[in-house]
C-alpha cells in the first residue's frame, strides 16, 4: 500500500525527484535541519533582546550567526573531494553539540552574552558546511531532467520550516522556557542525524590530481571569473544578503518589540508569515515544472522583496504588517530557488562544490548587513533604517538588470 501510494505520487511530474530514495531522505533532513535552525534563530534573537535590551547586540549574534560563512568558498573545495553525506553528518552533529550547550548553560544558570556568540559562531561554521554540500549534492542523487524539480523541492522543504520553525519557537519560549526551547531543537538535530545515516552511500566527485585545496579554491574563482551568468546571479544574491534579508534577523525582533508590541509569539508569527509566503512561492514553482523565463521572474522577484519590505517599515498596523511580510517571504523564495536553479544548470559538475561554496559565501554579506542594520536601528529607529535598506535595494536591482540586460533573457 505504501510502496503503491509512493509510486502514484512520484509519478507526477511536480513530485518526480521524490522517486530517488536518497533525494527523499534528504529531503526529510532538510526539513528537520531547517525547522531546528529557524526555532533556534527565533529563541535567540528574543534572548539577545532579553539578556541585553540592545538593538545593535541583536545585529552582532544575528551577525554572528553567518560569519561563518567566510569559510563558505573552501567547504566547496571540501564539497568536491569529500563525500558530501559525510559533511552533513558532521554539520548536523555540531548544531547538536551547540544546542545541548545552550541548553546546558541556561540551566545552570550560567549563561551570558558571549556564551550566545560563540555558539552563533558555531552555526555560522556548520552552515558554511551544510549548504553547499547540501546543494552540490543533489544532482548527484536526481536525474539531470529532474534538478529543476528537485531544487524547487528542496526550496519548499526549507520554506515549510520557515513556518514552522519560527512559530514553533516563539510558543516554545512561553509554554517550555528556554531550557525546554532547545531540549527541543537539539532533539530534532539528532533526528536530523539519524535520517542522514540512513541515507547510505552517495556518488561524489574525486579531485583533480595532486590539485592542493588552495589551488582547487583558485580554479572555482576563474571558473565563476570566466562565467558571466554564474559571476552576475552571484553580484544579485550578494547586494540581495546585504540589503534585503536582515529584515528576518535583525530588523524583525525590534519591529515585534518596540513598533508593533507583538511579544515573543507575535515575533514567531511575524517570522513565519515571511514562510508561509515563501512556501506559496515554493509550491507555484514546483506546480510549474521547469520553470521558462526564469530571467523575468528573478527581476520581478528581487523588486518586490524590497518594495514589500519599504511597505512594512512604515506600516505601524500589526495586521498589515503579516501581509507586507507574507509578500516580502514570497518574493524571496522566488530570488533564491531561481537563482539556485540557474547557477546549478550554468556549472558543470565538476565544479558544482565550488560554485556553491562561493554561492553560500556571498551569504557573508548578511552578517555584515545585521550588523550594520542593528547600529543604524540604534541611532534612527527601525523603521527609519529598513526604510533606507529597502530603497537603496530597489535601486541597486534596477541599476543591475538594466546594465545587464542578458539576465532578463535567461530561461
């Protein structure tokens, strides 16, 4: 029964990458990784507020959350020479380490300030880890007709966790207590763990002969150098980190506390609305099949995030803030899962590591843009400063696509 019900859902095209049983096994660690990490975002961004009352320190532990990904470009020189499950398994297993510290060190009683950055610094290294083994390792495990799917897959996974991750940890903090918040989160890492043994052995790349790993490193930066489509989508996902997505980690928890006065579980709803918006787009994505004109619908896509996210910095209405958020979440997934698709089917697979560590690299603007974004809060007010990050990045978009016009053809 459950062999035949598998059988008639795979056979729909929407679902077609789901028929690969290591495609589906990663599929279910993405959701727990993901649900984990967006419970622990929410949980820590409020007990920053709560240890420090402080807009910029909020900025810096969300900052530190992605510093990691400095490291981003050699873990893609590591995703192609290493067995990408193993990598997963070792990322997972580190934010299970670090989530049992937090619980440990809250319990005691002992836990302050620079125990929370040094263990955000932690899951910055494990993303940097996680991410493009994560993505390199899907067309290993799909047929290559199939990756659009799988991507698009992947993305709604991820974005099922935006929902349920954030709302899970804003109820966690009043029902359960810190404490209880990450008993939970460090048992969906170890579930995370389990699913990821299970998934057997995987065909992964061999490197270049006596190619040193700084070599290695090198030839990705002229590989993506010499490759205007994979080099410009790369520029866009970098200004989009920087400008765009600090309004979930840096921005957000003071709107919920200081503008909207929407409390921890209001912050959660307002985290998830930005997932639910983004699960919308995940499924019209995989509803489409392979997507045509995917050039149009990244421009389309990187203008709305920030024109949502302007419409939300002056909206003093709790109400229609979840909508302006729901639209910004929307439109972000669309950015990232075409941007995604795009990169993966302009790089060969040889490179495929590389490219999307330099792709979870660029991802390091985030944690300049928090940071940046916390000390402007500090001194203008949030809306003030979201305002001004959303206008700079409707400009920057506009400026891109139109010195760049090939983009819009891309299909």
């Amino acid at each position: 029964m459950k062999q035949a019900l598998l059988s008639r859902l795979t056979a729909l095209p929407q679902l077609s990458a789901l028929r690969h049983r290591a495609f589906r096994l990663l599929w279910t660690a993405t959701l727990l990784s993901s649900t984990a990490r967006w419970a622990d975002m929410v949980v820590v961004g409020w007990l920053t507020l709560e240890l420090t009352d402080s807009p910029m320190m909020v900025g810096i532990v969300a900052a530190s959350k992605m510093a990691g990904y400095i490291a981003a470009p050699f873990m893609g020189v590591v995703a192609d020479r290493m067995d990408r499950r193993h990598l997963l398994i070792i990322a997972a297993s580190a934010n299970l380490a670090a989530a049992l510290a937090m619980m440990v060190l809250f319990a005691l009683g002992w836990l302050v300030l620079w125990h929370v950055i040094t263990l955000a610094l932690v899951s910055g290294v494990t993303w940097a880890i996680d991410n493009p083994a994560r993505q390199a390792l899907v067309p290993d495990i799909v047929a290559k007709e199939e990756l659009a799917n799988a991507v698009a897959l992947n993305a709604v996974a991820m974005e099922i966790t935006v929902v349920i991750g954030p709302a899970l940890g804003g109820l966690l903090i009043p029902l359960l207590g810190m404490t209880g918040a990450y008993v939970l989160i460090a048992a969906i890492f170890l579930l995370d763990v389990v699913v990821l043994l299970r998934m057997g052995s995987t065909p992964h790349a061999t490197p270049a002969a006596r190619e040193s790993p700084v070599r290695s490193l090198i030839h990705g930066f002229k590989y993506v150098w010499g490759n205007q489509t994979v080099l410009m989508l790369l520029v866009i996902a970098f200004m989009l980190n920087l400008l765009a997505a600090p309004y979930r980690y840096a921005f957000m928890p003071l709107f919920a506390r200081y503008v909207l006065d929407a409390g921890p579980a209001g912050f959660g709803m307002l985290t998830a609305m930005a997932g639910i918006g983004a699960l919308a787009a995940g499924l019209w994505v995989v509803s489409l099949g392979n997507v045509k004109r995917k050039g149009r619908l990244l421009l389309w896509s990187s203008v709305l995030w920030p024109v949502a996210l302007l419409l939300f910095a002056v909206s003093q209405w709790y109400t229609l803030s979840l909508a302006f958020i729901f639209v910004a979440g929307l439109a972000q997934a669309l950015a990232w899962t075409v941007i995604a698709t795009l990169i993966l089917g302009h790089t060969d697979q040889s490179m495929r590591g590389r490219v999307m560590g330099l792709r979870t690299g660029v991802v390091i603007a985030l944690p300049l843009g928090n940071f940046l974004a916390g000390a402007a809060a500090e001194h203008f007010g949030a809306p003030w400063s979201q305002g001004a990050y959303a206008v700079i990045a409707i400009l920057i978009m506009l400026v891109i696509f139109m010195r760049v016009p090939g983009l819009r053809k891309l299909d």
